[in-house]
C-alpha cells in the first residue's frame, strides 16, 4: 500500500511529466477531419446523387464542400434542407461551399448572395466561398481593389446571418498588377473580421509562390485550404495526393500558423482510374501520412 507521502510524490512527478509531455487530448482534437470539394465528382454527381454522395462517405471522407448552388436548381434539384438531410444519412458535414456569386461582385445585384447565405444557413455551414473571379472585373489593380470593397460589404451581410465569407484563389490572382499582385490587394483590402481566405494550395505553386510564405505574411487568414497534387510530368495536371510534387508535410506542419480550421482534397484532371479511386486514395494517404 502506498503511503501518504508516497502518493503525495508520486502524484507530483507525475503532474510535473505532463507539464513535459504533450497531452494526448489536445493533440486529438487539433486533428482535422478529411474533407471533399465535391466539385471533384461533376461527372457524377447529377447523374446518381444519392449513390455519389454515400461513395463520398465510404471513401473515408467526413466532410463536403459543396459548388453548384443556384436559385433555380438548387443543389442537383435538392433543397438546401433536402440536401443536408442526404448528408446527414451519410455523417457527412458541409462546413463550406462555393457559390457563384457573379452577379454581385459584377454590378452588386445581392440576391445570389442572399440565397447562398440563406442555403448556407439551412446546411449548417460555416462559409460562403467565392470560387472564382470573371475576368472581365479583374484587369487591373483598380479592379481589384473595387472587388475587395464589394468582398467586404458581402462579409458585412454574411456576418449579421453568423456565417464568414471566404475567398478562394487560382493563379491568376498573383499576376503582377504594377507593383503589387491581384492577391496582395484582396489580402490588405479585405478586413479580417469579416473575411477569410481558402489556400488552394496546387494553384499558390504553380504560380511560383511559398504557401509558407503566405502563412508568415498573413498568419490566420487562410482558415480553408484546397489540396491537390502537382503531376510530376505534366505540372497542368493533377496527381493523386502523395504521389506528385507537392510536399504537403511541412506545409501542414504550420497548419496552426495559417489559421486553417477545414481542408479539402480536390481532383480536377488526369484522374487514375477514376475520379472515386483517386479521391479515395487521396483520402486514404492524408489520414495514413500526414494526419
């Protein structure tokens, strides 16, 4: 039997060792779920739905970002509450989604932008994503410093609904516009407060840019990001994760650093030998290797 003072000691060392050594808990909960741009899976999404969403699941994926949000068609002829209920059924959470908001950002008609709020709403999402500039509005640094203002107002409205607005970037934002790029300005432009930015992190190396880097510059601010392999051979494909030339560790190793909250594997091109089997293994090597 231990003595009092036995214990006493005992129970001493034993709280100073976890002062020492990291609590198993904390490094649990700071593990991220996998999640799917299911813009990955166009092709087969409106034709099989509900078979789509389930293969999702059972690739090992636990959350989906959605795209192709419209007032007409909704999600594949689903209600916003239609669809959650199909990913509710398959444990499935879309934390974010990309919405088209074209008309807003081009002559500030806010109805797009209300929908996707209100369909963002009913998912129970955190984000509003902003997928994708027309080139017609970003031909220059006026332009896009006009955008960042109308990002901010969209930030504005998404906030009074309790959800964030997030840019997602190409290549085309770190274009030279004079002395500065396309993505400095959204960056600096854009208040913290009220937007965030998802890395598409194949897209900030085939520009020839350090997502590092941007995590030092901006810590924070990138509280999504895509990831999505560079072919070896062909840097204008994609390659399943782990096996092109993107080194994701040390980019998720300052995981903390970016701020990042959700990520999501996406495959646009070059799929072997179909788009479930690359997304799967996609899946498969993040949680094996990196997480």
């Amino acid at each position: 039997m231990l003595s009092r003072r036995s214990f006493i000691l005992n129970s001493s060392m034993a709280a100073a060792a976890a002062l020492l050594v990291p609590s198993f808990a904390c490094v649990a909960s700071d593990k991220k779920s996998v999640g799917l741009q299911l813009y990955s899976l166009r092709d087969e999404l409106p034709k099989d739905l509900k078979g789509t969403i389930a293969k999702v699941a059972k690739a090992g994926f636990k959350e989906v970002e959605t795209y192709g949000f419209s007032i007409k068609d909704q999600f594949w002829g689903l209600t916003p509450a239609e669809f959650k209920k199909l990913l509710d059924e398959n444990g499935l959470t879309a934390p974010s989604g990309h919405y088209g908001l074209g008309s807003y950002l081009t002559d500030g008609n806010t109805e797009e932008l209300k929908a996707a709020i209100a369909a963002a709403k009913v998912l129970g999402s955190e984000y509003v994503t902003i997928p994708w500039l027309d080139e017609s509005i970003r031909k220059s640094a006026d332009d896009y410093k006009k955008i960042a203002v109308k990002i901010n107002e969209a930030g504005k409205l998404a906030k009074e609904a309790g959800i964030r607005l997030a840019y997602h970037n190409h290549n085309f934002e770190f274009e030279k516009q004079g002395d500065t790029t396309g993505y400095e300005i959204l960056l600096k432009g854009t208040d913290k407060n009220l937007v965030d930015f998802e890395l598409d992190l194949y897209w900030v190396v085939r520009s020839g840019n350090d997502p590092i880097k941007l995590f030092k510059e901006n810590p924070g601010r990138f509280t999504m990001w895509h990831v999505k392999d560079m072919d070896k051979a062909n840097p204008a494909l994609n390659a399943e994760v782990g096996t092109g030339s993107i080194n994701f560790k040390p980019i998720f190793a300052d995981a903390k650093l970016s701020g990042m909250k959700h990520f999501f594997v996406e495959h646009e091109t070059n799929y072997k030998p179909n788009p479930i089997d690359s997304v799967t293994a996609s899946c498969a090597y993040i949680k094996k290797e990196i997480i």
